[in-house]
C-alpha cells in the first residue's frame, strides 16, 4: 500500500503540510529536540544501552560528544536555564562515560566538547 499525498500522487512528500508543521514549532523545542537526539546517539556509540560493545565507537562518540556541547554553549543564552540546566548536566555525564571508556584518557580540558566546557572532573 502506498502512500498519497494531498495532491494525489503516491510516494511525494506534501512540503507544503511539512513547512506549516515546523513552522509552529518553537526554536526552543527545536534545539532540545536536537540535543537529545545527540544525547542519545553519544550514549548508544559509548556503548551505553543494552546492546553495549556491539555499537561502541568512541570515535563517533567523540564527535557526537563536541557537537553537543558546540550546541549548548552556543544556545545556551536562547534557551531558559529550564532547558539548559539538565542538557549541561547529560552532557557532563556523557563527557564522563567517555572518560571512563578511554583506554588512554584525554588530559583534562581535552576530552570531547571540553574547548567548549572546560574540564570536567568526577
């Protein structure tokens, strides 16, 4: 069974519909939605979920890791401590993990997303 769009031709996205749809969408709402996608991705490649070492790659970790932390200096002004209080605190914790998992630790201020952090200690 294929899908229609409005317009009535099968498998073509309405990107009219998908337009209105984000555009009600707060920028606020947008950027958390992004940081957790991150989040999650970091824990999953740091080999934190039940499938463990089978998707561990602290490489892409690492990446994943700076890019969030990139994320939240720069918009941590544009979003309320609300929202950025417990994103800096998942982020600490993954920065930690990542640490953890090193078979040769990052000096301090190294490790992944400290440029944009700073150290992070136990």
């Amino acid at each position: 069974m294929s899908e229609t769009s409005p317009s009535g031709s099968p498998e073509q996205p309405d990107y009219d519909e998908m337009t209105r749809d984000i555009a009600e969408v707060p920028a606020v709402e947008v950027i958390v939605t992004v940081a957790v996608n991150l989040m999650s991705a970091a824990a999953v490649k740091l080999g934190l979920t039940e499938d463990g070492e089978k998707h561990k790659d602290l490489d892409e970790a690492r990446k994943l890791i700076t890019s969030l932390a990139g994320l939240l200096d720069a918009s941590t002004t544009e979003i309320s401590s609300f929202h950025a209080a417990p994103l800096r605190d998942g982020l600490k914790s993954l920065q930690l993990a990542f640490r953890e998992a090193s078979l040769v630790p990052d000096e301090p201020g190294q490790g992944p997303g400290e440029k944009y952090t700073g150290p992070v200690y136990g």
